[in-house]
C-alpha cells in the first residue's frame, strides 16, 4: 500500500458468486440468466466504494492460502486496497457468497464465512502488536466493521480498549446477524448502518418507517448514533444531530447485492469530506441507488 491509510475495514472477504435474471423468479424457477464471480464480502463492497471515493482503504480479514484466496489478494492489490494486514491461514478455505437474484429482488442467498468465524480475534492482531495500535496507544482513525465476525468477537470488540480511540462505523451483515450488534449499539464512538427489517430485529418490534426505527433504537435501546434504510422509502439518521430524512431518488432496480455496503461506504467517504449530516445522508442514498441501478461497478 502507497500513500496514508483512511480507514480500516474488519469483516468478511470473499468470493461472491451471483446468479441474475431478468425473470421474475420463485422456489423452484428455472430461468435464463448470467452467474458472475467477483471479491465480495461486507468489508469488501466497503472497501471497493471507499476506494472509489478517494480514500485509501486497507483490509483486516482472514483468507486462506488456497487458489482461490490467492487470487482474492491478487484482486484487492491490484484495486489499491491494503492487505499487509491479512490473516492468512494454511487450513481455513477462502470464505465464498451465494446470491439468486431476479427481476423481483434477492431470492436466495449463502453466505459461508465460517473460515472468517473460525479465525476469531487473530484478525484483530495489528491493532494489538503495534502495527496499527495496542492497548496503550489505540488505532485512532476510521474502522469500518461487519457483522460476520462471531457473537462473542463483537462483544469483545465493543469493550476492547484496542478500539477506545476509533469512529467506528458498524453494519450488521444481514438480517439473521442483526442480533449480534446488540452490544455494540450504545458505544459513543459507534455509528451503526442498518435497514428497516435489521432495525426491529435489534429492537425486538415492528416498524413501519426508517424515522420511526431511528428514533426508537437511539431513545430505548440507547443507540450513540444509527442511519436506517428502507429501500425507496425515507431514510433517517439518529444520534447527537437530532433526526435527520431523507429519501432515496427512484431507480430501475438490476441488483440489490452490496446496496447497503454501497450506502455505508458512501456515507462515510462524504463525511470524510466534510459534508454536513443531511448531506451526507443524500450523498449516501444516491450512492446506494446508483448501484442499485447497475451504474457503478461495485
């Protein structure tokens, strides 16, 4: 890696491997359409549109030493993103995505990141030995994290004096994952990006608008700040500027694998910036939209 280091970004790397059709689709369709291998993950997406955006990303992850993880390094060197810090590990296999997609949005989707589980805290060691940080002299910069890590690693995070000195910024990595941020939620310096359905997971009730989920995770699950997504619906931001909306411009939908990433990492870029809260919110919505629409190459 040239150049200063902007961000770190913790979480899963891997292949995403992605089937997309035109059709409408349902359990059991079988349909034309174009399958597409390319580096994917929640640190990864991040990393990439971060990239994109100017800043200068480098990745704490666990990949194996097998082909496919070698040629995963490959990839990231060759887009500019730091893997110095890689955990690489001689018997975990390179973690891989599965997605369908169709014309009516995600279908299906596999995600096996158990190399990434497996490795647990050994991907956290630049930020303890001195490389990036230790106990006594914390990393003080930007980290990007994903919710693929283990319950129990994301609860030691959440206490770990090793990110004491951090904007942590925090996605949950899915609905089923949701649960696990549950810790993470009213650390001061922790952002967290979810969606709607994320959102009453975390909160254990329905809602039925963004605002109403940022506004009910910041007042009764003390949540330090949270953005809220909701596909073409309003957004909203909660957390030390009030509650803040905005609504995503109307797009054709061809993909919706790695929007929420997209959103993330566009938001956090903007306010690298210098953008004020309600624009980085704007900035962030139509980031997520144009990749949504297939105009990025995220």
């Amino acid at each position: 890696m040239t150049g200063p280091l902007d961000i770190l970004c913790i979480g899963s790397v891997l292949w995403d491997v992605i089937g997309r059709s035109a059709s409408h689709m349902r359990v059991g369709s079988d349909v034309p359409g174009r399958i597409s291998r390319h580096p994917g993950g929640v640190a990864m997406n991040i990393a990439m549109t971060l990239k994109r955006f100017g800043l200068t990303p480098a990745l704490l992850t666990a990949i194996g030493r097998d082909a496919e993880g070698c040629d995963l390094v490959a990839r990231c060197d060759r887009m500019g993103l730091g893997t110095e810090y890689i955990y690489r590990s001689d018997d975990l296999p390179t973690d891989r995505y599965m997605a369908i997609e169709g014309a009516n949005g995600l279908i299906a989707a596999i995600a096996d990141a158990h190399s990434l589980e497996a490795a647990g805290d050994k991907i956290l060691r630049p930020l303890a030995d001195g490389r990036l940080g230790s106990e006594t002299a914390p990393f003080p910069g930007r980290i990007a994290l994903d919710g693929n890590l283990t319950t129990a690693l994301l609860a030691e995070i959440a206490q770990s004096p090793l990110f004491a000195a951090a904007d942590l910024r925090v996605a949950p990595a899915g609905p089923g994952k949701a649960e696990r941020l549950l810790p993470l939620l009213p650390q001061p310096n922790a952002t967290l990006y979810v969606n709607l359905e994320e959102a009453g997971l975390i909160a254990a009730q329905r809602f039925d608008t963004a605002p109403a989920a940022a506004a009910a995770l910041q007042q009764q699950r003390g949540a330090a700040r949270v953005l809220v997504t909701d596909g073409g619906n309003p957004a909203a931001e909660a957390g030390p500027h009030g509650l803040i909306t905005a609504t995503p411009p109307p797009v054709l939908v061809t993909r919706v694998t790695g929007a929420g990433d997209s959103f993330m990492a566009a938001h956090i870029a903007a306010e690298a910036r210098g953008e004020t809260p309600p624009e980085a919110l704007q900035t962030a919505l139509r980031a997520a939209a144009a990749h949504i629409s297939g105009d990025t190459d995220l």
